[in-house]
C-alpha cells in the first residue's frame, strides 16, 4: 500500500519533531551557558563573602588601632555588603532564567515523547494494515491465477497491455451505457454493435480502448 491512511499524519509528526529537536537543541546550549554563569556568579559571591569575613574578624579582633586603616577596613566591609547585594541579585537572576529555561526543556521533551509514542502506534497500525492487505493481494493474486489459467493467451495479452497502459486498469465494466474506465457514454451505434456481438467476444470502448466487460446492467 503506496499511502496507507497514518501515512500524512506520521509525515506531519516527523515535521514537529524535527523543530521541536531544534528548539530543544538551542535550549540545551542556553542551559549549559546559564549553567557556567551561575557557577561563576556563586564563585564571585563566596570570594567576596570570604573577604568580608576576614575583613570582619580583624575588626573584631582588634589588631587594627591605627584610626586611618580602621577607616579604611569599615569602609571596604561597606563596600564589600553592596558588592554582595549586587552578586546576590545577579545570581537570583541567573538562577530564574536557568529555571525558566529547564522548565522549557522539559515541556519540549515531554511534547516530543507523545509525539514519539503516537509515531509508535501509527506505526504499527500502518504495519498491520500493511501485513493485512499483503495476505489479501496474496489472496487475490492466487485467485488471480486461477481465473486466467484458461484464458486465450492472446486476450491476456491485449489485457495486460492496456492495463500497463492504461494506469492498471485494462478492463471496465459497461454500465447503465457508460464506460466506467474512462466515464464517458457510448454513443447509439457503439451500444447497437456492442449489442450484436456474441456473449463470449472482446469488446473494446471506443473512447479509451479498455475491453468492456457486459453485464446485466449495461444497458443494451
């Protein structure tokens, strides 16, 4: 079967996908930058802690008297707090757009698992039904076999030419005077010769060349 019913659908699916990867993809690398700027922004923030708290306990203990470097050491621990305010705020930052960005990676990858899992139930849907119509031309094939075992060979002939021809169908059924290979109605002197001829002989449209097949319905 060239297109079998899942065909579109799983055409569409691989589609989605393939942008939902890509955006995925470009998502992961934002991932691991954001991932390298807190690290660096959590190093920045301990490093300026660590100063402080050697800064803070030479002010406790007292080991500083000189009344400038005392002026001095309080006035870089100031500094040093509104340095780690700063930090603080940008790691917070940091630490939001990294949450942000998992929290997208995450939808995208749970969007391309039932993508993924709906892929995988066409796909065997499709088999089946593909397995299914195989047994059945197999069938037909047979059949097939056996109905033209006593054909004259020059008739086999003419049929599997005009069906090559004629995109697979070599015969069409003449119905209600109409020929239903090509859809076109015979005219009144094609159906009277039609009509003359014996039940057993090869009658051909004379529009699109099919042998006609007569039956009870065909309106002669």
């Amino acid at each position: 079967m060239a297109h079998p019913p899942e065909a579109a659908e799983l055409r569409e699916l691989g589609i989605r996908r393939a942008d939902l990867d890509g955006r995925l993809r470009d998502l992961q690398v934002e991932v691991d930058d954001l991932s390298r700027e807190q690290r660096r922004a959590d190093a920045d923030v301990e490093q300026v802690k660590a100063r402080r708290v050697r800064d803070q306990q030479r002010l406790d203990a007292g080991t500083v008297r000189n009344p400038r470097d005392l002026e001095r050491l309080q006035h870089e621990l100031v500094s040093l707090n509104r340095r780690i305010t700063e930090l603080e705020d940008l790691e917070l930052d940091v630490m939001e757009r990294l949450e942000g960005t998992e929290a997208e990676v995450t939808e995208l990858r749970t969007a391309i698992g039932e993508i993924d899992e709906r892929s995988a139930e066409l796909t065997e849907a499709r088999d089946r039904r593909v397995t299914a119509l195989r047994g059945e031309g197999a069938g037909v094939a047979q059949k097939r076999s056996a109905m033209i075992a006593d054909l004259p060979q020059d008739l086999l002939g003419l049929y599997e030419r005009l069906r090559e021809s004629k995109q697979g169908v070599g015969a069409a059924l003449l119905r209600a005077r109409r020929c239903s290979g090509c859809s076109l109605d015979l005219n009144s002197g094609d159906l009277a010769t039609i009509a003359k001829q014996p039940p057993d002989a090869v009658v051909r449209c004379e529009e699109c060349g099919r042998i006609l097949v007569r039956t009870g319905e065909s309106g002669i």
